[in-house]
C-alpha cells in the first residue's frame, strides 16, 4: 500500500479542511481540522465552531479511502467519542476533498455522512 499511502500523504499531510456539508454533526466551516500523516497512519486536531478541542486518529485502508476515530469537547461542555470511514478525492479546482460516513461511539447517538473541503 506504500504508493496509495504515498498519494494520501500528499493529499492530506500538513493541510487544513473545514465542512462543506454535515447536517447531523457538530463540526461547520467554522471548525478546522489539521491532518498530519507517518506512513499509513493519520492523526490530527480540530477546533473552532461548536468544538473547543478535539483530536482523530486513524489510517489508511485503500487506494483512496482512510478510516477515523475522533473524540472532542464542544463549546457545551459534551464530551464526543465517534467513527468514519472515508474517500480522499481532489476537486476540479485541485483542492482535496473528503467524504465520510461517520457515527457516534459515545455521547451523542446518530450518525451520517459530511463532507470537507481543503481550506
């Protein structure tokens, strides 16, 4: 998987995103997430919005798709926990873009699918 993790790594490595679409989530345009990548492993943070702080943890899966734990702490005092699995794609502008589907593991119940774009 070295030139799929190759290619991710480029895409996501060091690169901010903001939502583009999450109707059922806590994240919005107002909250950034900075991706950070080692190899097939992907960590970052995310604030701003409805997140004081939050932090992911996850990895590659395939040519262009990447699966994510996250857990936050909202404006409100909630402490989140949830999953997402993903694709990393790239706009007809050249900007990365992620698509997930994604649910809670505890704090909150539901879950759906968002949409990011790189900032």
């Amino acid at each position: 998987m070295e030139g799929t993790s190759s290619w991710i790594s480029e895409r996501l490595n060091d690169r901010c995103f903001i939502a583009s679409e999450n109707a059922h989530g806590r994240s919005d345009a107002d909250t950034v997430f900075h991706y950070q990548m080692a190899g097939d492993s992907i960590t970052g943070t995310y604030q701003g919005g409805q997140i004081h702080t939050g932090h992911l943890v996850g990895r590659v899966t395939g040519q262009n798709t990447i699966k994510l734990l996250y857990h936050c702490l909202t404006t409100e005092d909630e402490m989140l926990a949830g999953w997402s699995q993903g694709e990393v794609d790239v706009d007809p502008a050249g900007r990365t873009t992620l698509t997930f589907e994604w649910g809670w593991l505890s704090g909150a119940s539901g879950g759906g699918q968002s949409s990011y774009i790189e900032r």
